[in-house]
C-alpha cells in the first residue's frame, strides 16, 4: 500500500494550487455578487486544461484519469469554489460522450467543450421528477429523419449560459430503459430559458429550460434507443466523488485560514488557539476531512483501476458536501463577529457548498445505494 501521489502528480497539484489562488481566487466574491457566467473564467479554466480533463487527448483533451480529475476539483475548490462546477459539468457531460457516441460525434463535439468554446450543460430533473428521475416525461418524438424535443428540465447548473446540453427524454415505454440520451444545441428559438435566483453558486447560476418542439438530428442520439438513462447513471458513479473533493477543498482553506486565525488572535492575553474550546473543533474537523478525502480518492482510484467503486462514490457524494458545510460554519465561527461580514469568504463558501448537498442527488439517495450495496437489495430500503 502506498499513501503518497507521485512525483508528477504532486507537481500538478502545487501547479492547481498556484493557479487557484493566484487566478481564480481574487473573483470569487465578486462572481458571486456579479451573479453571472464571467467569459473569462470560462477561458482561463480551458487555458489550463480544466474544462478537457476526461476528454481524450486525441480529442484537444488531457485524456485525465480520475484522480487527477478529483486533484483538479479540490484544488480549484480551494480557491473559487464555484469555478469547479466547470470541471464536474465538463468532465461528466464528456465522460457520458467519451464512452457511448460514436468516434465521428467525440471528433465533432468534444474539442470545443475541451477548448472552452462550449459549455455544457446536463439536464435530468424535471418540475415533477428529482430523485426518481426514471420516471421523466420530456419526450422526443420521431420526426422525419430525427427528432423532436418537448418538455421541461429543471435545476439545470450553467443553464443561462451553456451552449449545449446532453438531454435524458423519453423515446419509448415507462422507466429507466425507455430513456434516451441526446446531445443538443441550446441556442435555438425552441428553447426558452428561466434562471432561479439562488442561495449559492451564483455565478454558475442554474436554470429551467423550456424544450418547445426543439428539431434533433437523428446523429444527436448517444448510444442506441433506451440506453441514456445507464449511460448518465454511470457518469454520477464517479463525478459524486469529484463533487465530494471540490466541497473538501473549500473546506480546507477555511481551517487553514481559522488555523492561521486561532495563531494570529489574542484573547484574554493568549492566541485563541490555546482554548481547547477553538483547537479542538478544529482538530477533529481536519481529522474528519482526512478522513473523507481518503473515501473519495479511494473511489476514483478504483474508477481508474476498473474497479467496482459506487459504494465509495456514494459515500463521498454524502460526506463531503455535508462535511464542509460544517466544518466551514465552524470555521466562520472561529473568526467571531468578522466573518460574518460579506467581506469574508466563509459565508459564500458556506452558501456555495449547500449546493451540493442536493445537486447530482441528496444524501438520502447515497445511502440507498450504500445501504443496498451493504445489505443486499432484498433487505435495503
Ligand atoms: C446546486 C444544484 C445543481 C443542480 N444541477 C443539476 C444539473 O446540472 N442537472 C440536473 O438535471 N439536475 C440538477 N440539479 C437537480 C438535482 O439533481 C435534484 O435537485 C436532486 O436530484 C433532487 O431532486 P429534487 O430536488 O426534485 O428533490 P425530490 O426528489 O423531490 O426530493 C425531496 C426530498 O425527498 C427526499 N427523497 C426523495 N426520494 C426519496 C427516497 N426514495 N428515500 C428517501 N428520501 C427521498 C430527497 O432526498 C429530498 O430531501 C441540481 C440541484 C442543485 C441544488
């Protein structure tokens, strides 16, 4: 067993962490109050290779394994948490496209996302289908040579902004297998777009988009007839983890920064950090942190070892959004009256992180899959 990255890994986390800070950190808060896409972070994440980490190289990509994809979204995490949003949205539409369309699609709609040219959206959910999204009722009806798109998708993350989207509808009968998968142009008079106006991740934004008939070629469907609904479901087996490590990174740099607070801050004539009431909190949430780090390497190691990896996945998908809402409302308390201010970044960390407690599926839904994988399906929920 051996704990440590490599050389070359540990090279390109130091070159993440740079960038970060340096380029990404100084407009988080002010994307959030801006509330909008900025082109810019858009192009400065493409310029380093963060928008084409699962796209292969032939395909303008980083041909990225996992980890390395997960080693991306903690340390963009770190800096501008929002910003990751653009690796997990990327890095899953182009794995969905990677694996299931054909080499002549990949050639046509991979490079510009790996460019930065598009962005992707994934739309799923529905008014009426979250959770059980199986049972969405977007149609594509056959239509001359193609198709024709009708129907509402929901919660939409980049919604507003994105170019393209890969759309689950519905070709055929009730359930899973009657889904297919599309990938379609955004801009067009059929779709209509409405953005939420939301606690968090502001400057991603999400959004309902209104699908009004919208003409797909028949070369938009992924896969065959009935094959989208797997097709997406095993892309979240592995984004849950790079989700589970951009919550991780917004959390470390709120304990470094409360760390570096309890040495700096006097009290009583002391540094607070002499208080077990303010290192200990902190001590065990960077024991916790460590902890779920672990879980979600572990489970894009084993997605890049071809191993079985849900479980892991799931498990990452619930901890670690959930953990670094805690540790960061621990961490904004450790500043006291401070970091209550928006001058702070530990509000909108907070905010941002909530996110994600809900997006790619709610905690509820991980510990399905935990519980059927531990227990078997017979005496799971
Ligand atoms: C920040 C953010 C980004 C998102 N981005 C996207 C995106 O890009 N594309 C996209 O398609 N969707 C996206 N979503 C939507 C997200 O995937 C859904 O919100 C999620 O799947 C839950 O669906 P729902 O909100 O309709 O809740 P519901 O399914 O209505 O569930 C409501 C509550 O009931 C619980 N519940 C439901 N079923 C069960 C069950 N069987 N057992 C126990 N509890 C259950 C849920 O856990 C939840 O707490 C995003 C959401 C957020 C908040």
């Amino acid at each position: 067993m051996d704990f440590r990255f490599s050389e070359e890994e540990e090279a390109y986390r130091r070159e993440l962490r740079r960038f970060a800070a340096k380029v990404l950190a100084p407009h988080y808060q002010a994307d959030d109050k801006a509330a909008k896409l900025r082109p810019g972070l858009v192009a400065d994440m493409a310029a380093m290779g963060l928008t084409g980490l699962r796209i292969p190289e032939r395909h303008g990509g980083q041909g990225a394994s996992a980890v390395l994809a997960g080693m991306a979204a903690e340390e963009v995490g770190r800096g501008d948490f929002n910003a990751a949003y653009l690796i997990i949205v990327s890095a899953l539409v182009s794995d969905v496209l990677a694996r299931h369309a054909r080499e002549e699609q990949q050639a046509d709609w991979l490079p510009p996302i790996a460019s930065g040219q598009v962005v992707p959206a994934l739309c799923v959910t529905e008014p009426g289908h979250g959770t059980d999204a199986a049972a969405l009722e977007t149609r594509a009806e056959p239509d001359g040579d193609g198709w024709r798109l009708t129907g509402e998708k929901t919660s939409i993350t980049l919604g507003m902004a994105a170019h393209t989207a890969l759309v689950l509808a519905r070709t055929g009968g009730a359930g899973a297998r009657g889904v297919s998968a599309f990938y379609v142009d955004l801009d067009d008079r059929h779709v209509t777009r409405a953005a939420f106006d939301d606690l968090g991740g502001r400057s991603i934004g999400r959004a309902s988009l209104h699908f009004d008939g919208l003409p797909v070629g028949r070369d938009r469907l992924i896969g065959g007839p009935g094959e989208g609904f797997v097709s997406v479901m095993q892309g979240f087996d592995y984004s849950r983890a790079i989700i589970g490590l951009a919550c991780l990174g917004a959390a470390q740099s709120s304990l470094d920064e409360a760390l570096q607070w309890a040495r700096d801050r006097e009290a009583f004539g002391s540094p607070i950090g002499t208080f077990q009431g303010v290192s200990f909190p902190l001590a065990e949430y960077a024991t916790y942190v460590r902890g779920a780090r672990h879980v979600c390497y572990e489970a894009l190691w084993k997605k890049d070892h071809d191993l079985e990896h849900s479980t892991e996945a799931a498990m990452a998908k619930f901890w670690g959004p959930k953990l670094a809402a805690e540790v960061i409302h621990q961490c904004l308390l450790t500043f006291g009256h401070l970091a209550y201010s928006t001058e702070s970044p530990l509000g909108q960390r907070l905010r941002d992180v909530i996110g994600l407690e809900i997006g790619d599926g709610t905690a509820q839904v991980s510990k399905l899959v935990i519980a059927r994988n531990l227990l078997g399906r017979a005496y799971a929920p």
